[in-house]
C-alpha cells in the first residue's frame, strides 16, 4: 500500500482541493474514501468502520437540490455542501470488478475538464445531481402515482420491469419498486426509452412548462421519480446504459468505464469510441443477463428490439448487431432536412447535427420493426423494445444543463418521443403497452476556470501511473 498511501498524500494536497472532491480505494475487505479535511473506512455492507475528521459520505441525502430552483440556487456546490447518495455501495461495488483502479479519483462539482475536450456540463462524480437520472414508467399495469417526492436507484429500474412484465431476472443488485398495479393485467409490450445525459431537474420542468409534452403525457399517465433515480459509479454513459439493462452495477456486469485497464491481459479497454462502440457488449462477464435474455428466458417465442443501444446482448433486433454484420441501413435525411431538428444548432454544432441524425435513425427503425417488416425482414410485435436517444447528451455537454441548445435538444428528442408513441397507437396497441423513461446520469453546470487535472502533481511526486478516463489511476 506504499505507493497508494503516496499517490493519496499528492491528491489530497490543498492545491488540488479545487479539483479533487474525494480518493476512493480499497485496503483489504474494506473500502475508504478520502478527502482533504477528513476520511471514512467502511466493509461492503456499508458499516463504518472508523473515521477521522469529517466523513465526505457521511451525507448520502437523496433530495438534495431536487427540483431545478434548488439546483440553480446552488451550483457547483462544495463538498461540504453536497451529497453522495447510496454512496457505501456505490463505491464498494466498483472495487468488486477485477480490473478496479487502485485509487477512484472523484472530481469536484466545479471541475471543468477544458484539458482534456470537456464542455460546461460535466458528470462521473459520486455527487448527487451528477448521478441523478430521471425515472417516469406509465402505462398498462402501472400505478399513477404522479409525481413522487423520492428516489431510487437505476439498478432498480430492470428488476422492475420485468417484474411489471409478469418475469424476473436471476441476477441484480436493485430492487423492484412498488409501482406496479397488481389489480390489473400485465402489459403485453414494454418501450423503454434513455435520454442520455438528461438532467431530470430541467426535464421535469420542461414537461411542466409545456416544453416537452409527450414526456408531461406519460408523468401524468404514471409514476415520476421526482428526486431521481441515482447512476452507478462511475456516472457515466456505457457503465449505466448497462446497469440500467441489466440491474447490476458496474463492478458486477463487467463494463467498468467508459475505458479502463485490463490487469490480466496489461490492455487498455476503450469501449465509448466510434471504433468500439459497436463490440463495447464483449465486455460483459460471462453469464451476465440482460432484460433481452431475462425475456427471453421468461418467454421463448418473445420478440426484443435494441435500438441504437451497444449494450444489446441477447435482442433479436438489434442496430449494431447489423453494424458488426455489415448489413446496409437507412440512412437518415440531410441536415436541412432533418425533421424535429433545431436548425440554429444543427448546422454550427457538429455533434448537434451528428447525433440529430441518430436519433431520427432510431424513429425510423422503431416504426420499421413495429410496422411488421423493415429491412426486408418480417418481426412481430416486440415484448420489448429498447429506443436509445444520445442528442441531449451532446446538447447538455456543449452548453451545460441549463442553456438553450439542451433545451433545444428536448423539445426535438420530445417531439422524437411523440412519433414512436402515435406509432404504437397506429399499431392499436396503446392500451397493452407500458413505457419507461430514464437516463444514464445526471449532468452538472462545471465552472470554466476551475480546470487541470492531477497527473502532473502525480508525476513531479515521481509516482509512476496511468490515469484511464479522468479519474481511474492504476499504479505502476
């Protein structure tokens, strides 16, 4: 632990305090989590062990700047300020993956990654609204329940559908939430939908300004999680793409990050890259069971569709199962075109213009498929459909959660939202077809200014490392 005990004195030095929140690491069975005025040691079970000095996750509030008037009332809080929801399993699950880091760095609420291509808005952090995501599940077999004043967890969310589906899956660290009405029989079709990156602060109050109205549709249909449902750590996107899919946390179904080192092979592991999204699946554990699979265990001659989802293991229709075959797809409208698509963003903003192009992909394959026939191949109506929509991330990344080009970006991802619900009333099935939506993580406002990282500090110490994704530091 010599080299650990060293590089965690270098982290915690006061003129990193801008930038480093906390140091996670294990030391045998037990967790601990450091910071510059005080640090906690605790076992998988949550028990806290000792401490010294003022325990940073000692408050694991979960309604904490819930709501967006607390959120803007309080930007880029302190550490002192904030909170860490679930935050013992949440660190102590991650050191259960094999290639785990030796030390977590979790950066602070104003750290803005301008070094490294960051944008205003940020997320990764353990940090409350960094991890919140928004939950709304409605429809057949649903309870409407309204808006909630609560919070759960986003390994909660694959437990509970296929619960609401009559089904379970073998494995998960979640819970299934009492959402479900038992009076009532089961919908015989589930849609969920992820809107990457969606702070739920700004979407609920979206919907409830009329911005986005087919999300106020299906809150006023079902059950909304006002206070979120909390990511995985690391919050970021493929981790919780796939706990959200699997019910497991990251440490447990084996895609740790988006990038991390594989110990037992000495390799680097890039999964979020346009040359490795479409494998990124690969790296689940053996044996590791998707909503796909759960399904499909549950009820053989059930049909499951992945739409523009690299976590797709065990669907039947799957976009990036035809990517990996090369098989030719649509190809969605030129930019001036492109329907539901805000021009003043589209054209100057690259990613803007790419990922509105995406997610018209995803209308289009989800209409395809429920139409029956698409690509030459007949499909009958899908238990399951999984619809990934990856625009407001970009949005919400280049100008933070509060600016106009992410609320651009769902007013367009709404009205997206409204061409697959009139699909699936076209299909007369409306009233045996539940929906979900959620997202990966939250997405934080940073502070321009309050930027660099540690890896020089690291190295003046002489402490030989790597540093994969911003915050995984593996030891040489």
């Amino acid at each position: 632990m010599g080299d650990v005990r060293a590089a965690l004195d270098v982290l915690l030095h006061p003129s990193l305090e801008p930038i480093v929140e906390m140091v996670l690491l294990q030391d045998g069975a037990a967790i601990e989590a450091h910071a510059v005025d005080g640090s906690v040691r605790f076992d998988r079970d949550g028990n806290v062990l000792s401490s010294e000095g003022r325990n940073p996750l000692a408050d694991q509030a979960t309604d904490r700047f819930a709501g967006l008037p607390n959120e803007l009332a309080s930007l880029q809080p302190v550490r002192t300020a904030n909170s860490y929801p679930f935050a013992y399993e949440q660190a102590a699950q991650l050191f259960d993956h094999p290639a785990a880091p030796d030390l977590c760095v979790i950066h602070t609420a104003a750290h803005h990654w301008a070094d490294q291509g960051g944008h205003i808005g940020e997320h990764g952090s353990l940090d409350v609204v960094q991890s919140r995501a928004p939950f709304i599940i409605a429809g057949a077999g649903v309870k409407a329940l309204g808006q909630l004043e609560r919070a759960c967890k986003l390994v909660d969310v694959a437990p509970t559908v296929l619960a609401l589906m009559g089904g379970h899956l073998e494995r998960t660290d979640g819970t299934v939430l009492d959402v479900i009405d038992g009076d009532v029989a089961a919908p015989e079709h589930v849609v969920g939908f992820l809107w990457d990156g969606c702070n739920p602060n700004v979407l609920y109050d979206a919907a409830a300004r009329g911005e986005a109205p087919n999300v106020a549709r299906l809150m006023a249909m079902g059950t909304t999680f006002g206070h979120g449902a909390m990511a995985s750590l690391p919050t970021v996107t493929l981790a919780n793409h796939t706990s959200v899919l699997t019910g497991l946390h990251p440490g447990h179904h084996g895609i740790l990050h988006n990038a991390w080192f594989d110990r037992s092979s000495g390799q680097q592991v890039i999964t979020n890259s346009p040359a490795t999204w479409h494998e990124a699946a690969s790296w689940l554990f053996p044996g590791i069971e998707t909503i796909h699979h759960a399904v499909h265990r549950c009820w053989p001659d059930a049909c499951t569709v992945s739409i523009n989802e690299p976590t797709d293991a065990g669907a039947d229709f799957s976009t990036f199962d035809y990517i990996r075959r090369g098989v030719p797809m649509e190809r969605p409208p030129a930019p001036d075109e492109l329907p539901n698509a805000d021009q003043r963003f589209v054209r100057p903003v690259k990613d803007y213009r790419f990922f509105s192009r995406v997610d018209h992909t995803t209308v289009q394959q989800f209409l395809g498929v429920w139409s029956g026939e698409y690509l030459g191949s007949d499909w009958p109506r899908p238990k399951f459909t999984w619809c990934n929509f990856a625009l407001t991330d970009t949005a919400f990344h280049e100008g933070g959660p509060h600016s106009e080009i992410a609320m651009a970006s769902i007013r367009d991802t709404d009205a997206r939202l409204a061409n697959i619900l009139e699909g699936v009333e076209r299909a007369g099935a409306w009233d045996r077809t539940a929906f979900f939506l959620v997202a990966d993580h939250g997405m934080e406002e940073s502070k321009p200014g309050v930027g660099g990282d540690w890896g020089p500090a690291l190295r003046d110490a002489g402490i030989a490392h790597r540093d994969e994704a911003f915050g995984f530091i593996y030891l040489d």
